[in-house]
C-alpha cells in the first residue's frame, strides 16, 4: 500500500449500521467524558448510533443553530445556577 493512502474496504464490507442508514463516513473527533457517556447512551453502548441518533434529534427539534460562544456561555451559566 502506498504511503498516505487509505485502504478502502470492499462494498458491502464490514458491520452494518443498527439503524439502517445506507452510507456513513468515519470521522475522528474528540469528545469529553460527559458526552461520550451520554452519546453511548443514547445508542444503547454504540457511539457511532448514539452520535447519529443524537443529530437526529437535534434535527427534528429544529435546534441545529452552529456553535457560538455567546450561546455556550449562556448555557454554561444556567448549569451552574
């Protein structure tokens, strides 16, 4: 294999997704302990479920506004008060 290349799997390879959906792509996040738990959560011990899971409830409540601080700093006072 050369140098800088992935190696692709064949179609069809690999675990299929608990939920159906078709085509997924691996990305590499971080993520802090407090949300790795609650993600595992939601997708009953599966991350990458929990994630898409998660997103999809994001999306159906129509909370998919982006990251802001001044929002994250509006929610990090109402956990703390």
């Amino acid at each position: 294999m050369k140098a800088g290349l992935a190696r692709q799997r064949a179609p069809g390879a690999g675990v299929k997704p608990m939920d159906g959906v078709g085509q997924v792509a691996r990305r590499n996040v971080m993520i802090d302990p407090a949300g790795l738990e609650i993600l595992e959560k939601i997708g009953g011990g599966n991350l990458s479920l929990g994630v898409r899971e998660a997103a999809r409830r994001l999306q159906e409540s129509g909370d998919t506004a982006k990251f802001t601080k001044k929002r994250h700093e509006a929610r990090k006072n109402n956990v703390k008060g």
